[in-house]
C-alpha cells in the first residue's frame, strides 16, 4: 500500500489511481529564463524517482512536466540581453536539459510549452467569464474573482481574511477585489501579444498550468507536484480556476517538494544564493548529485553542503566497489532485501530508508567475496542493481564511475610501474609513484590480484 502526503489532507493518503493501474502526474516546471540551480534540480530528481517507483511497482504512468516560456521575467531578460524572447527561452531549454540528463533525470512522457496551448487558455477563461467567475477590469486584464470561489484557501490553509490582511492593489490594476488574480493581460508596448476574446494579450502564470494539465491529462487526475513555494498562489490558484471553469475536482494528491538552502535561506535566483547546476556539474559527478538530493526527505528542507556530498560521494563509491567484478546473477525481486526497499518507499518515497537498504546488501555481497560463495555475490549485485537503478543509480558500469571515462593510459602506466617497484622493493620508488597518483586524484587499493585503482 503506498502512501504519499498529500498538502491537501495533511495526511498520508493511500494512492488510489481514478484509472486503475495508471496513474496521472503533472509536475510544475522551470520558467526558462536562466539557467536551473539545485532547488530545480532537486524536484526533477524527486518526481524522477516518484515515476521510476511508480512503474517499478507495475503501475503505468503519464508524467507531464510543463515549461513556462512566457512570463514577466522574460521578457524583462529578453530586454536586459538584447534578444529575441525565443532566442532566450530555446537556449535556456536547451541548457535545462542537458542538466537534467546530466543528472539522469528521464525526459518526462510530455512537456508542453505555454506559448504552444494559448488557445486552450483563453478557452478556459472564457468559460469562467461566462460562469461569473472572472471578469475584465478596466485595464483590459481578465481577474478571477476569488471570493465566487468558496473552497479558496484549502490547499494552503488561509481563510479569505487572512489573505484580506496586507492585500493591496497597484496602481495600474483595476480589480474589484485585492484577492482577485490575473488570467489574462492585455497587451503593453514592445511585449508579445496573441488575440483573444478580450483584445490582444498574454496568460497570467496561473492559467498556464491549468490549461495544459487539462490537456495533457484531463480535468481530474490523480497527482499534480511541484516546490514548496508554489504552494500559494500558484496552486491555490490553479485549484481555484480549473475546479470553477471544470465543474469538477482537479488533482486527488497534492506533494510538495521542500527548499533547498543555502546558510539557512532559500535558494533562490531572487536572493542571489544560488548554484547552478552547471557550476555544480563541472565539480561533482551528476549521479554523486542525485545521491545528494536523494539522501534527504524529499518533504524536508535540504542545506546545500560540500562536505555532505563528499560524503554522498564517498557512499556512492562504496556501493560502485561492491559491484566491482560481480559475475552475473539473478536479482532477488521479491526477496527480504526488495521488500523492505518497497516499505521504506511505499511510505511517501521514503528515500533515505531506501538508500540504507542498498547498504545492507553493499555489507551483504563484501561477506559474500569473504566468504567466496560467487553465486551469492552475483545473486546479491543484481538485486543491489535491480533497486539502485529504482532510485536512478547504479546504472553505470562500476570502472566508469569509479576511474571516469576518457584515456587512462598515463595512470595505468605509472600504476603498473609502481607494482613494479613493489615486487623489487623498491618501497621509495613506490611511494614516490603513490605520491604522484595521489597528488593526481587517484586513489589506489592494493589486492592479492594486484592493485586497482579509482578516482577519489
């Protein structure tokens, strides 16, 4: 029975998918503007591994994951840079998906654009118009008027006079109502603009993902996901306008990824704090990054730590090691090991259970070698393969990730010249060439068969 906590209930609910077998998830994306950081990267990983869960457990999926390449901010870069919008948002695709694979995050099953379902979107808002539910201002802006909502505040839990309290209107808006929000803004100067029933102009944020979770998905499905900080307003508001344009519910299960923080604050682009992915690729190795945003309760908040992912480095190595030279085996599916790797997970993707699990059968297949029993290594590693590859690691063959690819001709050559001077004791020679390997990042383990190296 698996669990997720779902923000709407503030519970642990069971998932319960409204087709069976088929489960139906549409994630909030990345507005293109820049390039991702770590709070970015942190939800692609997470619904990732949700999705590879789900289909591991024989469920069949339909992940949508949106891209906003219309909004305030860039069009506010595209100005700064000098260029075109779309010359500014294809890149920033680009780049956000070379992070994404950099991380081996699986491209979801669809990724609609926002400027690709305008239609769509005004077709929405002009249903809630003709339902009294949103209204043109005298501005030309389409507002949805919250209080014709009654069920407002449920997901974030604030009543109408909470909200009420420190809400203004600016001076160049025309809302009846400071709670009202956008849908549609009608055209400015030197910004692009599509036709609509209520003159020329582009979607408010909100309705973008209402409109393309619809779609893609239908206007009830079983899991909509996205950071924390969309909480409110952005799925609030989301809830709002699809259930009073829809007639019917939206989305069952609510999850929320939490912050990942830099000394104790959000990261952010706004707070100037953040990392990007890319600055953090060309350091770490991406599967020792999806480790780290893995070891940590997705709900909970993440402190972005060089020395903790050394650390994560360090057990990603340990379980490459226990992998090293494994003969082939038949992988334990159903075993001990499997089932408690599903009752950690199958409690709202409990990751850090997860992980401790491939530890035990990492300790399980070194007693193995000790013991020299090879079918219950092989049988051990396939399971360890099995249920790493769950969580999207232990993909790769264990030489690559624990030497790196290219050529190493040059410290192949320096390593056999060492076990030379170890058989002719010459031990200066040889800790002279261990020095050297060291002071090269190499790490070197000395084994009756030899010595073997990997990259520290």
């Amino acid at each position: 029975m698996l669990k997720i906590y779902n923000t709407l209930t503030r519970a642990k609910d069971e998932l319960v998918p409204l087709e069976p077998g088929h489960v139906r998830l549409y994630v909030c994306g990345v507005t293109v503007y820049d390039r991702c950081h770590l709070g970015h990267g942190r939800v692609f990983v997470v619904f990732d591994t949700v999705v590879r869960y789900l289909r591991h457990r024989g469920l069949r999926v339909t992940y949508v994951r949106n891209i906003t390449d219309i909004d305030d901010k860039i069009i506010k870069r595209a100005q700064e840079n000098g260029e075109e919008l779309s010359a500014l948002t294809e890149r920033s695709i680009a780049a956000m998906a070379e992070d994404a694979a950099a991380l081996f995050v699986e491209p979801p099953d669809h990724e609609p654009r926002a400027t690709h379902y305008i239609d769509h979107m005004t077709a929405m808002i002009d249903r809630l118009v003709a339902q009294d539910y949103a209204y043109q201002g005298k501005n030309g802006d389409v507002y949805f008027h919250v209080r014709r909502y009654p069920r407002y505040g449920r997901l974030s839990g604030r009543t109408l006079d909470d909200l009420k309290v420190g809400a203004r209107v600016e001076a160049d808006e025309a809302k009846d109502d400071p709670l009202d929000f956008v849908l549609w803004k009608s055209a400015r100067p030197n910004e692009p603009a599509w036709p609509s029933a209520f003159g020329p102009g582009r979607p408010g944020w909100h309705i973008e993902c209402s409109a393309m979770a619809a779609h893609c998905l239908g206007n009830h499905f079983d899991i909509h996901g996205g950071g924390l900080d969309l909480t409110f307003p952005h799925h609030e508001n989301e809830i709002a306008q699809s259930e009073a344009a829809n007639g019917e519910a939206f989305a069952d299960t609510w999850m929320h990824v939490g912050f990942v923080r830099t000394n104790g604050e959000k990261m952010a682009k706004s707070l100037g704090n953040f990392r990007t992915l890319r600055d953090l690729l060309a350091v770490y190795d991406g599967e020792v990054l999806r480790y780290f945003l893995l070891a940590s309760h997705y709900r909970g908040p993440l402190n972005y730590d060089d020395e903790a992912i050394a650390q994560c480095r360090e057990g990603l190595t340990r379980l490459y090691q226990a992998l090293k030279d494994a003969p082939e085996g038949v992988a334990e599916a159903d075993g001990d090991y499997a089932r408690r790797f599903h009752a950690a997970m199958d409690d709202d993707f409990n990751t850090p259970g997860a992980l401790a699990v491939l530890f035990e059968i990492g300790h399980a297949i070194q007693r193995a070698r000790d013991q020299r029993d090879e079918t219950a290594v092989g049988r051990l590693s396939a399971t360890l393969r099995l249920l790493g590859g769950v969580l999207g690691l232990l993909s790769r063959p264990p030489a690559v990730f624990l030497q790196g690819s290219g050529d190493h001709a040059d410290i192949e050559a320096l390593v056999a010249l060492r076990d030379q001077a170890r058989r002719e004791r010459q031990w200066a020679r040889s800790d002279a060439l261990r020095d050297e390997l060291k002071g090269r990042g190499i790490v070197l383990e000395d084994t009756p068969a030899g010595t073997v190296w990997r990259r520290a």
